[in-house]
C-alpha cells in the first residue's frame, strides 16, 4: 500500500457507542405535545373505524384494512403515554 492511499474500514477507529447515547439523552415530549398526538391518533383511529363500518361503501376487504389500521392507530394513541 503506498502513503497516498485512502485508509480502508478496518484502520478507522470505531467512535464508543455507549459515549455517543450518554452524551444525547433520549428526547421527552412536553404535555401539550403528547395530549395533541394522542387526541390527532385517536381522532385518525375513530375515523379509520368509522369507514369500515357496514353501511360504508367499499368491499369487505377494504373494511377489514380499515378496521385493522383504526385499531392501530388507537393503540398508538395509548402508546403516546407509555414510552
């Protein structure tokens, strides 16, 4: 290898993982901000319910996609409060 050359992967030091997560420490919504996501998630979810409701128009399939999608975002609604 001449002294021109770039140096490969193997010879850059790796930086510390565990001094990269202790130096940024995980982010924390205020309460404003996690009433507004868990009202926008439950409002997304309720309305995603309401479409695959029977007298929707759509194919069965469509609805169950729907159904499943509203419940999801329900949960994630809750989840809001959790992590």
């Amino acid at each position: 290898m001449n002294a021109s050359s770039p140096p490969s992967l193997s010879s850059v030091p790796s930086p510390d993982h565990q001094a990269l997560v202790s130096q940024h420490p995980a982010p924390v919504d205020c309460l404003s901000c996690r009433i507004i996501g868990t009202g926008a998630l439950g409002a997304t979810g309720l309305y995603a319910l309401n479409q695959a409701r029977a007298h929707q128009p759509g194919s069965v399939v469509g609805k169950r996609i729907m159904g499943g999608v509203g419940i999801l975002f329900l949960l994630g609604s809750v989840a809001r409060w959790r992590a």
